[in-house]
C-alpha cells in the first residue's frame, strides 16, 4: 500500500530538518516543496520547490495532506498565516513525531505540530497547534505548550510550566517548574527563566530572577 503524499509549505533549513524527519518516520511519501518565487525549481535534499503560496488553493485539489515548513525566531507571524491558509483551503495537517523522540501516551500533540529527533513529550503534557518541539527538547509532565510555538534545540521545560500561544525558547534555555509565560514571548538562547512573564516579554539578558 503506497504512503500518502504530503506538500511541505516552506523551503529553508527548517524545512531539511522536517525532511528528515518525514523520511525517516516512513508514514508519508513527501510530494514536493512549496517556497518563495525565487526558489522555484530549486532543490532541498532531492525534493524539488514547484509551487509559491498563491498556488496553494490549487493544490489542495489534488493533495490532502501538508506541514508548514517555514522556521520561527523574532516571530510566528509567518507560520500563522501560512497556518490558517492551509487549513482554509482544506489541507489536513497530520502530527509529525521523530521515531527517536519519545512521546508519552497521556499526553497530547494537536494537528500541524512537529516533534523532533530526540525531544521528550512527558506524561499529561499538551502541545498546541502548528507549534516546534526542536531536536532534544524536553517538555516534561503536566506542562502545556499552547498553539504556533517553537521550543528550540535542547530546550528544558520542566514541569508544569505553561507556554502562551506564539512564543519562541531559544535553544539549551531552562524554564523553572511552574512558570507562566505569556503569548509571543521571545526568550534567547542558554537563558534559565525563573519567573512568570507578561505577553510580549523579549528576554535577552543572561538570567531572569525571582
């Protein structure tokens, strides 16, 4: 039985860490890469850009299935909208899990998220919609990420920590047990949060105190 096709929307390096991903969870065959005008025609790991965004209504006549590819650091914006497009023109947008990341069945990943090689989903966490568990991300029990977040490379989200809707951690942060973060926060990377955060806090200083 052949694999369902899946078109990757977003053709920069994120999109060749989800191929790999993709390749190596053998659940989708990958169709080929929607991008930019300027990157018609090229080629990410074999799989070439044939189409731009405008062409996505078109598309989803003839593909079910799609994963939004496109990275997220000063913002989710991008994602978001690319999101939202997908879903209004009918695409499905599958959970992607890394068979070397480790999921815990109490919890729950929802639909257009991605978790990577080696990232740990303990038991009753929650991750929203559209959002990045990066490669050796640990989001440990009872914490929830809400939807269109990035929690970069070897992030540690310990527990109970909520996570509010379009925020970005940067790679190797600790985040404190029981914290609160706020919607599109941006914290930079190697940072230890130890205290709740307002929406819209940016967060660039070494080390956050109670």
């Amino acid at each position: 039985m052949s694999k369902p096709e899946i078109i990757l929307i977003g053709a920069g390096g994120h999109a060749r860490a989800c191929i790999d991903v993709i390749e190596q969870g053998g659940q989708y065959q990958i169709a080929f890469i929607v991008g930019l005008p300027k990157q018609r025609n090229m080629l990410l790991q074999g799989y070439k850009v044939l189409a731009c965004d405008d062409e996505l209504e078109e598309i989803a006549k003839s593909y079910e299935y799609a994963l939004i590819t496109v990275g997220q650091i000063q913002t989710a914006e991008h994602r978001i909208r690319l999101y939202k497009m997908a879903l209004k023109y009918g695409f499905k947008l599958p959970v992607i899990i890394s068979p070397s990341a480790q999921v815990s069945r109490h919890a729950k990943v929802d639909s257009g998220s991605i978790v990577m090689h080696g990232a740990i989903v303990g038991a009753g966490a929650n991750v929203g919609v559209n959002c990045i568990i990066n490669t050796r991300a640990l989001i440990e029990h009872d914490t929830k990420v809400e939807d269109n977040c990035h929690i970069s490379t070897g992030a540690l989200l310990n527990g109970n920590v909520t996570v509010g809707s379009g925020t970005f951690i940067g790679s190797g942060c600790v985040i404190k047990d029981g914290v609160v973060m706020g919607k599109n926060c941006l914290i930079s990377m190697g940072l230890s949060i130890q205290q709740n955060l307002l929406s819209d806090t940016r967060v660039f200083n070494r080390q956050v105190k109670v």
